[in-house]
C-alpha cells in the first residue's frame, strides 16, 4: 500500500489547522508524528484515515483518490491514547469484534484472535472483563482489536502516554518486533522525541500544522533543518545562542573566543545562532576543546535522577541538562562547558547551515 497527502489543508471555523501539507509515506514502513501538543498531528491522522475531510488538497491510497472515501470503505485502524474497549465483551469478544463484523468463519477469527493476544502477552486474559484488567493490559487489548484487522494502515495516536514509564518502555521494544512482522503503513504520534527516536523508522515534524521537516529518525535529529526543528526535536528544546564566526574563531555571547570547530570553520564570518543541546552542556569542563559560558542559575530543577539548570546571562537564557541531583541557589555565578564538536549553526533565515557529525549512540 501506498499513501499520500497532497497540498492537504483544514480549516475549522475559519481557523487553519492544517497548512498546505504533501506527505508520502513509503508500503511497509513506520512513521512518527512528532509535535507538541496542537501541532496538528491527530488532525493528520483524521484526515489519513477518512474520519475528516480535508478542506483542500487531496488523499491517495494506491494511486487511487480516496479523498471522500469514508472510513468504513477504507482498510485502516486506529488505536487512541484513551482504553477503548467495549466494557460489556471479554477480552476475546473485544479483540473479535471487528471480524465478526467482516463476517470471517469462526475458525478463522479464534487463529488471529490467539495469535494477536500472543504477540501481546495477553493470551491468559482471554476470558477476562475489560474492568478487571491493568491500564497497560487494556492498552494491550486496544492495540489487538487494532492489529487483528490486518488493515493496510494502521494509526497510533499516543496509544502509551496514559501509561507508566516502565510499562512504555516495555511496549516500544515490542512494537519494534511486532510492526516489524507486518507489511501495513504504520503512523504513530507521539509528543516525545526520546520516544520518536527509540521507535525509529521515519520522523515528520509538525509545527501548528506545518510540515516542517520528514526524514530517517536519526537524520532528522543529527540534521534539524531549522530553528523550529531544534525546539521540537529536543527535550528540552535545543539552546540557541547568538554568536560570532571571523578568521577562524567563534565567540557565543556569555563566552570566551574558542577556535571554530572544524565542521564551522568553512562558513563565512558574520553572525549566527549557535544550538547547544542541553544533554551536551556540563558543569565539568570536558578534557577536548570546549566552550566555556558564564551565567546565573535561575532554577535548578530536580527530576529523578537528572537536574535541569536554567541560566541566564543578560537577555540569553539556556538550559543544562545534567545527570544526578545538583542543588544550586537561585542567583549563584556558574561556568558551564560544551565540546566544540556538538555545537550547530544557523543563519540569519533560521536555516541550518553545519550541524556536527555523530552516531544515533550519542543521541541526546
């Protein structure tokens, strides 16, 4: 199966909540939406799977216009961030419905009823009520009921965010190996680049309901194409600082000059912002060259075993992410370091312009 959005809008009471988006997604694979919340990403999937129709533009299954297409004519399901399983049917019934519905002989429907259960270690529960099951079994349920179908696409709204972080963990290996075995599309949204990196496959990125960029997941990370990337794909958000390139040094303001890393020094002097990944700012300086900047802790916030420390330095604000627990005053001077070789430039357009060379292994 092919799938492509064409020039794809959507208004809703004279509001556009989708601008003017061509996406084509490759029979076979899997595809992240990210974005923050509004960015438009359960309206793309709507619209994918015919529960909407797009204000302009067009949808394309096969080559074939299915742009009026309902849902009910089209080989697609969803699974929603909400359990939706019908409480009054054992877990069997709920996985079932669906064929029973396409009228499939019995035996046919108790072989993909046990072999989705399976691959979702839910087989011992078939006989149980949706109300005496865990949240992440209910999951479990809803993402059977959705796979059972075989359906050519197959649309994952941010099936694990209600769960806990073990149990999410847990599910993004098994998706792996379970979608991996299947032929249909695969779209899964997610607000999490962490998530939208585990998961890999490809990644679009959506910002108020633009496609800003789509790629390979590790590209896209390495290779953010502008500044809106960075703030998206980078929990927290890629720190961006003004700076200076001339005759082969580089000066970022709260800083001292540093010799332009080698991947910057074939840019042209003049200015640029430079991204600094939060995950790659130290409060121990690294033994290779590194950037030194100076500020002021505005707050250091405690989450499990990471601390992030917001700073500032007159109007330029940036966040380090470091592991362990670091309980620093509001207030206190503090000088924090980069390596050279994870800094990245953007021009006066918001474009990247060089952008380091790294593995997916030090993904931050």
């Amino acid at each position: 199966m092919t799938l492509s959005l064409e020039h794809v809008r959507k208004v809703v009471g004279g509001e556009t909540h989708i601008h003017d988006l061509s996406l084509s997604v490759d029979p076979g694979s899997f595809n992240v939406l990210l974005g923050l919340t509004l960015a438009g990403k359960t309206t793309v999937m709507r619209l994918m799977a015919g529960l909407d129709q797009p204000t302009g533009g067009r949808v394309v299954m096969n080559g074939r216009d299915v742009t009026g297409v309902p849902v009910r004519k089209r080989n697609v399901a969803m699974v929603y961030q909400q359990f939706i399983n019908y409480p009054s049917m054992n877990v069997y019934d709920n996985i079932a419905s669906p064929l029973k519905l396409a009228r499939l002989k019995k035996h046919e429907i108790r072989e993909r009823v046990e072999r989705e259960a399976e691959r979702l270690h839910i087989e011992h529960l078939l006989t149980r009520m949706p109300s005496e099951l865990s949240g992440g079994q209910q999951q479990r349920l809803a993402m059977a009921r959705a796979l059972v179908r075989d359906a050519e696409l197959l649309l994952m709204d941010e099936p694990l965010v209600n769960l806990d972080y073990k149990l999410r963990e847990d599910l993004r290996v098994e998706m792996r190996e379970i979608f991996s075995q299947r032929e249909a599309i695969v779209v899964y949204a997610t607000t999490d680049p962490m998530e939208a990196l585990s998961l890999g496959g490809n990644t679009a990125v959506l910002d108020r309901g633009r496609l800003i960029q789509y790629g390979v997941t590790p590209t896209v990370y390495h290779q953010p194409a502008t500044v809106p990337v960075t703030q998206v794909f980078s929990d927290p958000p890629m720190n961006l600082l003004p700076g200076v390139l001339d005759d082969g040094q580089l000066r970022i303001a709260g800083g001292d000059a540093i010799t332009a890393p080698a991947h910057l020094r074939e840019l042209p002097p003049g200015s640029y912002r430079i991204g600094i990944r939060p995950v790659h700012v130290s409060v121990s300086a690294p033994v290779a060259e590194c950037l030194t900047i100076r500020g002021e802790v505005d707050v250091a916030e405690v989450a499990g075993s990471e601390t992030f420390i917001h700073m500032s330095a007159g109007d330029n604000h940036w966040v380090v992410q470091q592991p362990g627990v670091h309980v620093l005053p509001i207030g206190k001077t503090l000088d924090v370091h980069v390596e050279s070789r994870h800094l990245f430039a953007y021009g006066s357009d918001d474009q990247l312009m060089a952008a380091p060379t790294r593995r997916l292994a030090n993904a931050g």
